[in-house]
C-alpha cells in the first residue's frame, strides 16, 4: 500500500516538471461494451494530433471500461495526477453526465466529442461539446421526411434501455406533427439493445402499414431489424440518426440496407478537400473507412488545440474561456461555432444507405 | 371472430415458433454448462466465452474459404480446446479447493476470454459471410426462415447424439458414474481425469456450434458469450442443472417465454422474464424441474 | 489530491460492501451473487430522497436521513428476498439471489423518475471521508462484536454444519434471514455513501458483474475474515486504477492482466490471504520476538 502511494506520488511531482507543454486528457471506452467507439474516437484524435503543426501538446488517454464509476476514476486521475488542462471525453451521454460535475467542480473544462444529450452541457459553464444535440436530429429527419421524401404515415421504433433514442424520438414526434404527419401505430414500438429477433416487433410493423418508419437506435441491432424487416416485405424507408453511422451497419444488414436515410455529423463522400485529404489520412492509418465518431474525435481535439493557440495561456480557466467563445472552426465535420449553451451549432448532414456504405445526399443548416 | 383475434392467435404460433428456435440456441449451450455441473459441480462461467472463441474460429475459417460444414467443425474444436486446455491449467487445480474458489477462478477465466478477445479480435463485430442465403417461407401469416429449421434440425440431431451417447456408449456410462459418486467411479477403475476432459470438450464444442449458428443471426463480438452465457445457465438450472433432457426443456421454457413477452407485451422485460421464472421454479422445485429432491443426510 | 481522496472513499465504501458480504457468506454460509442488488437499491432509494424529499435541514441531519433510508429499503429488499430464496442451499441460492439482483436492475432501467437508462444525475455532494469512515469504523465494530457474541456463533455454527447446528437447538431460519437482512441493509448504507459520493448513478453500477467483484474481495482476502475482508476491499479497488500507471499501451490490456491476475492469486492461495483468521496485534508481536 506505501509503496502504492509513493509510487503515485512520485509520478505525480513528475508532471510538473515537464512545462511549456499542455496536457490534454481524453476519457474514452477503450474497453469493454462500446469499445468499437471509444476506440475509433481515439484513432481520430491521434491521427489530429499527428497532423498539428504545434507539437506542444501532450495527449494521455484513459480507459474508462465503458462504465460510469471507471470513468469517474479516470478524470479524477487526469485532473489530479496528470493535471490536464483540459479533457476531452466521453462518447456517451451517460457517462459525460458522470463526469460532468467533477470537471465542474476543479475548473476544468470537459469538452465531449460525441454526447448528444440535452442534459448533458447543463451540468455547468466548464462542460461543452463538439456534437449537436438529439433534439437537432430528430428535426432534421422529421423534416427531410415530410419536406423531401414528402411521407406524412409515420411510425416510430424505439429503443428503449437508450435515453438517445428515446430524445430523437420525441423530437422527430413533435416536428412530424407540427408538419402535419400522422402516426399510424397507438402503441408504442420498442426494443431493447442485444434483441437479435424483431419478428413480432416487424410483425406489428407491417399490419400499421407506415411510410415511412424512424428508428433511431444503434447500428447493431438497426442493421438486423432492416434485414429482417426487408425479408418480412416491408418497404417502407428507414429513416434514423447518428447511431446507425458505422461501417459495420453495412457488413450486418448487407443488401437490405439499400434506399434508407440517416443524419449524421460527417459524410465521408464530401467533396470538400479537407474532407477528402481526413479521409485519405485516416485509411492510411488505419486502413478502414472513417465513421462519425472518427471525425468527431478529429474535430474535437483540433478545436481543443485552437482554443489552446487562442488562448496563449496553459490555465484551463483561460483555455475554457477561449473554448467557448470559438467561432466557426473549420472541421471535418462543418463549420462549427459554440452556442451560448456550450453545445455546437453546426450543420447535419443527410446520408443515403446504399448496399456497401453512405452517401451524401444534402446538409441541414441549424 | 373478429380480423384482431385472429391476428392474435396467429401472431401467438409466431412467437412460439420463434421461441423455439431461440430455446434451441439455449439448449445447445446450457447442454454444456449441465454436463460440466453434474460432473465437477462447477458452474463454469466462462462456458458463454467459449462459444465466442467458437464462433471466432468458424469465423477466420471462413475467411480461409473452407466450405461451410468444415467451419462449422473448426468453430468446434476451437471451442472444444479452449476449453480442454482452460480445464488443464485453471480448473483442475483449483478443483480441490472448494466450490467457491472454482467459480471465482472460471468468473476470471471469463473475463479474461472477453478483455483478452477485444485485444485480439478487436472491438468491432465481425460478420459471418453469407454462407447461406436466407430464404423465408410463408403459411398464411406465419413466416419460418431456412436459418431457423436449420437450428431446429441441429438441435434435434444433438440433443439424439447425446442421449445414444450417455446411454449406450462405453464413455457415457463412465459419464454418469463419474456425476454420481466422483470417489466410487474412480475405485472401479474409470479413469475420472479423462472423463472429465471429454465432458469439458463435449459441452464446449455444443457451444461453439451454437456461436456458428447464432452467427448466421447476429454478428460476432468479444462480449458475445455473456448474455446467451447466462441465459443458458439460467435455462440450465430451470431445466434441472446436471440434467440433460433438463437443460434442453429449460431452453425452450426461457425461449418460448422470452418470445411471448417481447411479443405480446415489451422487449424491455425479456431478460426479466426469464429470471423471474427461474426464481419462480427454484421456489417451487429447488433443484428445477427434472430435478431431484436430495436430502442432507448426517 | 482529490483523486486519492475519492479512491480512499471508494475503498471505504468497498469495505463496507465487502464486510456486509461477508456477514452472509463468510459467517453464515449463505452463499450470494445479487449483492450489488442490495447496494444499487440503497444509491437509488437514498438518492431519491435526496433529490425530491431533502428537508430543509442542516445536510449532516440530511445525509443521515438518507443513510437511514439506504439502510431500511436495503434491508427491506433483503427481507423480501431473503424469506422465500433462503429455504435454497448453495448454489441454487446464489442463482436465485442473481436473479433477484437482475430483476432490480432491470426495475431500475425501466423506471423513468430516477434516470432510467441514461442515468440518475444531480444527487447532492453530502457524503465526505468522515461520513464514510464513520460507517466503515461502525461496521467493522459490529462485525467484530457479533462474531464474538452468542448470535454470531450460533451463525457461524450454520456455516460449519447446518443440521448438527439445528440439533443444538439453532433457529436456522431465523439466523440465516438475520444475517441476511442486515447483509443487504449493510450493502444499502454503503449505497448511499455512494450515491452522495458520486453524484451520479448508473444502472450498470449494480449489475451481476458488480455482485462478483464484491465476492471476489472476501474470497480473496479470506471466506470469514474481517481483516481478509478489509484487505480484499483494498487490493481490488485499488489495482485496475493502479495499472492506469504503466502508461498507455496498458489501458487496453488493463482488464485482461486485472483477469489474469485474478486467476493466478486464485490458483495461488484459494483460500484467500488471510483464510479464516484475523489480525491480532499480539499474534503480530508473538511472531517477531
């Protein structure tokens, strides 16, 4: 146990030796049940980082297990042990919204690239994001519903042990009734994550007889139910949000997954050169396709290093004040400026499914 | 009666339909896991885990274009040394020790199969190519897919397997000596050691067949194993844990139900289902349903 | 240092989960895998108090209040389990009270006014390092004194041999949902700690996954032993944050040498480090002269 504490204690004093560089942590699911994210976010950082031309800062990512209590411990390591200035993290609203008030509490900002609950930047003036919220995608796909593929019989699919389907469900409800929608189902539709049979759901489904059917759930169980909805003859188009937004959709829903529509952070057909050159880099790295969380992690860290360059100043109060104060920042996932809310304004993009991966289909301004 | 009635009673054969083909998919693993019990007393936790190696092994020999029967018996093998080897390193040690030092160790060994998995598989699911094409077939308003006869078939075939295999063959009797009287079994000469392998190999390599064919279904991930993993052992010990019929009717009992509930009422309460019903039945029957009642004698 | 200080108070809290485990299980033989269960119904239950009944009182009267209502809706949750599962034997009670403990965590999920999935957020800061220590202090205290008690060796005499211990006129029943209604209600005040610790609550904090590792700490330290107990808490807490230290090409195989590592102290002393004893200054001068 002494030799613990010292151990500790010795790498603590150790930070502050080094100077001149800032830290920046990172709180990521590099492990454990949404691993796949963490670590894709983590490549887009890393791949950022490579590409700065400043070399002073110092990135230290930690594992958080997928789970709350783990993250918790991480920041607090970040914050205290490793005195980060800033921290980047974590992918989910859960446990953003754990870690929010410690980052609160220490004056540290907490800058998530991809937790899209409302709640989440309520927690206080130190946490922001690099995302829009869940309230912006269900609009936007509401909207594209009604406005561009001109369905009004609507039918909602949630999956219900996730508070962001739930979010994007309500939204995309309220935005589709305002634009004159009907819904053809009383009852309410759901799943939980790990179903591998939707049988009776899709059953249910086809009898409704919809138009159109918004399933904002996660690429996992999504690919599954559009396959299985293909073979059980429904043809209605699919419309869901940035959870369906991986490359490994496509390996599980195959063909069936031709002909529906998400909104996402990023489209990786984008003819913008910064998209394409992100794109080139990342495949070179990593050898797959980038996906949102990718670009996510990319932008998040390249506005992190903005701020820093702006802020000329290692104290994270400074940093903070810089951070939120930025103005259009040119990413990969748009232009991006931070609200007065500390959520990002930026725009959506619609992707089309085709058999082998997303294409671009057009940009929703905020 | 009126056109909902109808709907109803058919959407009821539906999901009993689609029960049982999940229930196969939980008999083939609990098989594993009640063989492995009646033999050593361990619940062997990491039993989900070799499923997942199982099903990883199919996996690559897909990759390597070997034709699908053959993949299916790489998918167990693999399964079947995996857990070979795990019995001859970590749980034959320990086995002495007590029942509660076992079952921490097998909780280990699982979670080293998972973490260990995400370093080398990586995190991301991987898919199994389509080997065989989907068909759905069509009775009135029911619909039965080729996938999940196949499973049916499948089941049917081990579930015979197994009951000529304990019942007429030489090992199976040395099997069902060794579950009754470990100590007894040894004295007449049935060399305990080496049937406690083959059991671990047996149950293990049901696994990995069960990870094939649920690979058809779903995609393949490290953490694949823990949730059919614990239903099965549910299903297992509803069925009557150490009992092999009782682990197939304990898979279809949790199937069927799980199905009705996801159907009728809200997939929410799927998992709750089933272990509202083992709480249920261990009330009623301590030791599941085929169980027997042992008394504690002084 | 507040990172120290919260890993302090993660072990604080891991002992007290730890001892009252070990109260069902190391004492009375009762062999539990739902008591992250008991613990998550402690979080939650005082978080709700917390958050939409706190009286207007000074927090120290608060933080008790909500302890106290860990504590009953702990124990209320294992009287209600413990009355029907406890006429089980070993293994089929440790497959019943795992499910019981899923059940509640899926009652959890399901339950909108507490977060639901996304998590239960905005719980007060009550606890601190005194409130925790206070409770650990208390109930190694109360563990020290009823094994010495008639009533704690009449429940170890369950542990040791159910029938001889029945013919000596032992009420099992009676002892056996004792031991594990205050067990869980132990667990529910750790909950609390907990809750008003974290600030945040997540139904995955209390899954099957949670009850092992509360089992492994006992098993580890010693099926029986308080010190053992304590120690296990420590070790296990402590060593997944430990191995952050080894840089960053460990974070991914953190759990996977945290696994391993398990298994080889396993294989290695299966009977924990302590076994069933305690440690006894005097032993400790004995042994040195």
């Amino acid at each position: 146990m002494k030799l613990f504490f010292v151990l500790m204690l010795a790498l603590s004093s150790n930070s502050f030796a080094v100077t001149g560089k800032v830290k920046v942590g990172a709180v990521l699911p590099i492990s454990g049940a949404i691993a796949t994210f963490g670590q894709e976010n983590a490549n887009g950082i890393k791949l950022a980082l490579s590409k700065l031309k400043s070399k002073n800062i110092e990135l230290i990512i930690e594992d958080d297990k997928s789970e709350a209590i783990e993250a918790t411990n991480a920041i607090r390591k970040l914050i205290n042990v490793d005195k980060v200035s800033i921290v980047i993290g974590e992918v989910t609203s859960s446990n953003t919204l754990a870690m929010g008030p410690i980052a609160q509490a220490a004056k540290i900002p907490l800058f998530s690239p991809a937790a899209t609950n409302a709640k989440v930047t309520m927690v206080g003036n130190f946490v922001s994001r690099a995302c829009f919220t869940d309230d912006f995608q269900g609009v936007v796909m509401a909207r594209f519903a009604v406005n561009d593929l001109k369905k009004k019989k609507g039918l909602i699919l949630i999956d219900n042990s996730s508070d962001y389907s739930k979010g994007l469900a309500k939204s995309f409800n309220d935005e589709f009734l305002k634009l004159g929608g009907t819904f053809v189902s009383k009852e309410e539709l759901t799943y939980v994550q790990k179903d591998m049979d939707f049988q009776s759901l899709l059953r249910k489904i086809k009898r409704a007889n919809p138009d159109v059917i918004f399933l904002p759930g996660y690429y996992g169980e999504v690919g599954l139910i559009i396959k299985q909805a293909r073979s059980l003859g429904i043809t209605a188009p699919f419309l869901g949000g940035d959870g369906w937004d991986s490359p490994d959709l496509f390996k599980i829903g195959g063909s069936a997954m031709k002909g529906n529509y998400i909104s996402s952070h990023f489209a990786p057909d984008d003819k913008d050169p910064k998209v394409q050159s992100f794109v080139k880099d990342y495949e070179k790295a990593y050898g797959a396709k980038p996906g949102a969380m990718a670009a996510l992690g990319y932008d998040a860290i390249g506005i992190v290093a903005d701020s820093i360059s702006r802020a000329k100043s290692t104290k994270p109060v400074d940093i903070n004040t810089a951070l939120l104060a930025t103005k259009n920042f040119n990413g990969v996932t748009g232009l991006i400026s931070i609200d007065e809310n500390r959520n990002s304004k930026k725009a959506a993009v619609v992707l089309e499914t085709t058999e082998n991966g997303f294409i671009f289909k057009n940009k929703v301004n905020p | 009666m009126s056109q909902d009635t109808i709907y109803f009673l058919w959407d009821c054969l539906q999901y009993l339909i689609n029960g049982i083909t999940q229930g196969s998919l939980y008999a083939l693993v609990a098989l594993g896991y009640t063989m492995v019990y009646g033999i050593v007393r361990l619940v062997n936790f990491a039993h989900g885990e070799f499923l997942m190696i199982g099903s990883f092994c199919g996996y690559f020999a897909l990759q390597l274009h070997l034709p699908m029967y053959l993949s299916i018996l790489v998918a167990m093998l693999g399964a079947g040394l995996a857990a070979v080897i795990t019995e001859r390193l970590i749980y034959r040690p320990i086995r002495s020790a007590g029942r509660i030092p076992a079952l921490i160790t097998a909780i280990g060994a699982s979670m080293f199969f998972q973490y260990g998995g995400q370093v080398i598989f990586g995190a991301s699911p991987k898919t199994i190519p389509p080997v065989i094409l989907e068909k759905i077939y069509n009775f009135g308003e029911l619909t039965i897919s080729n996938l999940q006869i196949l499973i049916l078939v499948v089941t049917t075939i081990v579930l015979i397997f197994l009951w000529w295999l304990t019942v007429k063959t030489k090992i199976g009797k040395a099997m069902r000596a060794t579950s009754f009287n470990i100590n007894a079994a040894e004295l007449m000469g049935i060399n305990t050691n080496k049937v406690i392998t083959f059991t671990f190999f047996l149950g293990a390599s049901l696994a990995g067949l069960a990870g094939m064919l649920m690979g058809y279904l779903t995609p393949l991930e490290p953490m694949m194993g823990t949730i059919i993993g614990l239903k099965a052992f549910v299903a297992a010990v509803v069925g009557g844990i150490g009992i092999i019929p009782g682990a197939a009717l304990g898979g279809f009992i949790l199937g069927i139900a799980e199905n009705l509930v996801a159907g009728l009422y809200k997939s929410s309460y799927r998992d709750g289902v089933s272990f509202l019903i083992l709480i249920v039945i261990l009330l009623i029957r301590p030791s599941g349903i085929l169980g027997k009642n042992i008394k504690e004698k002084v | 240092m507040d990172y120290i200080l919260q890993l302090i108070l993660m072990v604080g809290i891991f002992i007290i989960l730890a001892l009252s485990l070990n109260l069902i299980n190391g004492f009375c033989g009762q062999f539990s895998l739902g008591h992250a269960g008991f613990w998550g119904v402690g979080a939650y239950m005082s978080a709700v108090y917390s958050v939409y009944f706190a009286l207007p009182i000074p927090v120290a009267f608060n933080m008790l209040i909500a302890i106290i209502v860990g504590f009953i809706s702990a124990a209320i949750a294992g009287l209600i389990i413990g009355i029907p599962c406890l006429r089980l034997r070993g293994d089929y009670l440790a497959i019943a009270t795992l499910g019981f403990g899923e059940i509640l965590r899926i009652i959890i999920m399901n339950t909108e006014s507490v977060g639901g999935p996304r998590g239960f957020i905005n719980i007060p800061k009550w606890s601190n390092m005194t409130w925790v220590y206070l409770c650990v202090i208390l109930t190694i205290l109360f563990m020290v004194n009823l094994k010495r008690s008639t009533f704690g060796r009449a429940i170890i005499s369950i542990r040791e041999d159910e029938i001889a211990s029945e013919t000596m006129g032992v009420n099992l029943f009676r002892y056996k949902l004792f031991s594990f209604t205050v067990g869980a209600g132990i667990a529910g005040i750790a909950g609390a700690l907990f809750a008003h610790t974290q600030q945040f609550l997540h139904p995955t904090n209390f899954t099957f996954m949670w009850s092992v590792v509360i089992l492994v700490m006992i098993i580890l330290g010693g099926l029986g032993s308080i010190t053992g107990s304590i120690i296990g808490a420590i070790v296990l807490t402590l060593f997944p944050e430990a191995l952050r230290f080894f840089g960053e090409n460990i974070a991914q195989l953190r759990m996977t040498i945290y696994s391993l590592i398990l298994i080889i102290l396993m294989l290695w002393r299966p009977t924990g480090l302590f076994g069933t004893h305690e440690f006894s200054i005097k032993k400790f001068l004995g042994s040195k002269s």
